[in-house]
C-alpha cells in the first residue's frame, strides 16, 4: 500500500471520528447495524462459503494450466462454448455476490477474456437454481420465471458487452502471456485433477446449502438435513486425494495462492460490508436509510422506480436466498413488478462489497463499466416486464 494511501485513510478515520456524531440516535443504531451485520456475515458466510471458494481459487491459479483457462474462456476461445459454460455456472454453485469473486479472481488471473469471466461473475450469483424455485413459489411463477430467463440472457450480454467495450486490453493480455510447456514431470491424470476439483466445488455447494422454507420440497429438506454429513464424507475423500495424489511442493503452493488471494479481497470484502450494514441495515432493521423509505421510490412502473430498484440492489449486500423475504416485504409495501424484478436481476449479481472488491482484481474502469451495464440491463428488463403484467 502506498503511503499517499495510508495517509487518506488514517485521516479519513480521524475525520469520521471527530465529525460524526455517534451520539445520535440513528447514527449510532446504523453503526450498530454496520458490526451486527459484519458478525452475521462472519457466522453465516466466511466458513461455508467464501474459506471454500478461496481454496477452490487457489486450486485453479496452482493446478489448472494457462492452455487449458485459454481454451475454454480465453479471449481467443470458441465464443458458443466458453459464454454457454460461464452463463449456466450458477446453476451448479449457489453462491452469493461475494463468494463468487475469489472463484472470478481465479481464472481472470489465470488468462480468461474479460467476456467469459464477467458472463462467469454474473451467474455465479444471479442463476441459483434454488432462488429462482423459491421466488417462484413465494413472489409468482411469472416473476420466477422472468428471473430465469433473464438471469441466463444477462450474464451472456454482459460478457460479450465487456469484451467488446475492453477489446484492445484482452488482445494486450494475449500478446503479453508466455508460452508455458506442458508439464513433463506431472504425476496425475486429467480425471484426477478434474476429480479433486469437483470435490471442493461439491464442498462449497453443501456446505454452503441454504435452510429451505417450512413449505418448500421435501428434497431441499432432505438434502439440507443429510449436508453435513455429505460434507464431511467429501472433506474425507478430499483428504485421501491430497495424501495420495500430491506432493508437499504442490500443497504448499496451493496454500500459498488460496492465501494471497485472501489478502486480496478479505479486507476489502469486510470493510464493504461494514459501510453496507452502515447504510441500509439487515433485513428488517433500519440503519442510516430507512426500508419504508426506499419501498415508497419503487411503486409503479416508471423508469424512475426501476433505475431506483436496480441501483439500490446493487448497492446492498444479499445472502443467497434473502432477497426473496425481502421482496416479499417490500412488494406488500406497494413496490411494482417491474422494480421488483430489476431488483432481483441487479441485486444478486452485485453488492457493495463485490464492488469494491472489484475494483481490487480488475481495476476502477472495467467495474464500473460491468457494475453499469448490469444496472441499464436490469432496469430496462424491469421496465419490460411492468408492461407485460400490467
């Protein structure tokens, strides 16, 4: 960190602490929100979600080769496979705004396009086979399909937007990168490899399986009442792997990666969520903006209302599956359909702290270009879909 850096920030926290005035009632309610927050973050995330999604980062920097990141979402690739591979990943990890960006960090870094790694960013989050049920039983069919669809369209236009807007800075990338041979001395096969990264990607999935509602599926049930154990079966199997099929030298690089890219993206990950809970509280709790306040921003179905939805959920920070209770709240209130769906549509795929996290791994520009192009998209979807139900 530089200096000039290290200066603005002490003075910036000199400059909160004299002029705030923590003894207001809501200032100090908010900064209570903003800690409150931070814990449940740390009790319901950090462990289950975001310690495997770091591993899984590491193991892709260490174990997946740059040929093979380039072949599959390098800027170069078959553009039908790598955007139909990155748009239809969230199906496969439930995983909210912030645990998927150790996963982006991963293979951006690793040489992939900007196109198929943002397509990859956006339905991390945005395509959760069990949100879109849940919003489908709770908020309607016809809201939860519009999700769906639009969740997969999305994370598609926005990749081909990004690559094409940073076309030059990928053709850099590809000029730049050296050619690495193949590894003579490599001891395991391709189904090892293959085989010990779908364990932990498994592991993340389990571990990190959402509590179903009281009247959702008996399968969700079952397989939230059996994730422990499923768990714990798998971190078994991934201890066996690591024994049997790796050296020291490996494993050690493989803890060296997973911990850079913590000290990457952790502080800014954990300060974002502070200034998050600062601002608009957990769900249910007021902080600095009050709830019924943005509720009455988002009635009807004006450009207005939706561009409001869309930024709000991309400023706040949603768990997998919360922004459906909290929708459910706010439509009572008498927000539209439209909004409501611009919200569901920006809200997962981004938060405040995935924001300045960002910025972190691929620069100021190209996130707020990605940041801006999710929020135009998912107001004009917004807008699309009040005329329709209307």
């Amino acid at each position: 960190m530089k200096e000039k850096t290290k200066l603005l920030i002490i003075a910036a926290g000199f400059l909160a602490a004299y002029y705030i005035p923590w003894d207001h009632e809501v200032i100090r309610r908010s900064g209570l929100e903003a800690f409150m927050m931070l814990q449940e973050y740390a009790r319901q995330h950090v462990l289950t979600c975001l310690i495997p999604a770091f591993f899984i980062a590491g193991a892709i920097a260490v174990f997946v080769s740059q040929a093979s990141v380039l072949k599959y979402f390098g800027a170069q690739a078959n553009k039908f496979l790598s955007y139909s591979v990155a748009s239809v990943s969230g199906t496969v990890l439930a995983v909210c705004s912030c645990t998927v960006l150790p996963l982006f960090a991963g293979i951006y870094m690793r040489g992939a396009g900007i196109g198929p790694a943002t397509a990859f960013l956006y339905s991390g989050p945005a395509i959760n086979v069990l949100a879109i049920v849940l919003t489908a039983k709770v908020l309607g069919w016809q809201l939860g399909l519009a999700r769906a669809v639009g969740a997969v369209t999305f994370s598609v236009i926005t990749g081909l937007l990004m690559a094409f807007i940073f076309r030059k800075d990928d053709a850099n990338r590809n000029a730049g990168q050296i050619y690495l041979p193949d590894e003579d001395g490599k001891s395991r096969k391709l189904w090892q490899d293959t085989l010990y990264m779908l364990t932990m990607v498994l592991i993340l999935v389990f571990a990190a399986f959402a509590k179903p509602a009281a009247d959702d599926a008996g399968v969700w049930k079952v397989i939230f009442g059996a994730k422990w154990y499923v768990t714990v079966a798998l971190l078994i199997v991934l201890a066996v792997m690591l024994k049997t099929w790796f050296v020291k030298d490996e494993l050690t690089s493989w803890v060296q990666a997973t911990w850079g890219f913590m000290k990457q993206i952790f502080p800014l990950l954990l300060a974002g969520v502070l200034v998050a809970g600062f601002l608009l509280g957990r769900p249910g709790h007021e902080a600095l903006i009050p709830e019924h306040y943005i509720a009455s921003l988002v009635g009807g179905n004006s450009l207005w209302a939706n561009l409001f939805a869309s930024v709000s959920g991309a400023l706040m920070y949603f768990a997998t599956l919360t922004e459906v209770p909290i929708l459910q709240g706010l439509i009572g209130s008498g927000m539209g359909q439209g909004p409501a769906l611009a919200l569901l549509l920006a809200g997962p795929a981004l938060s405040l702290p995935s924001m300045l996290t960002l910025t972190g791994i691929m620069g100021l520009k190209k996130t707020l270009t990605y940041c801006a192009i999710v929020v135009v998209l998912s107001t004009a979807a917004g807008m699309a879909y009040g005329w329709l139900v209307v």
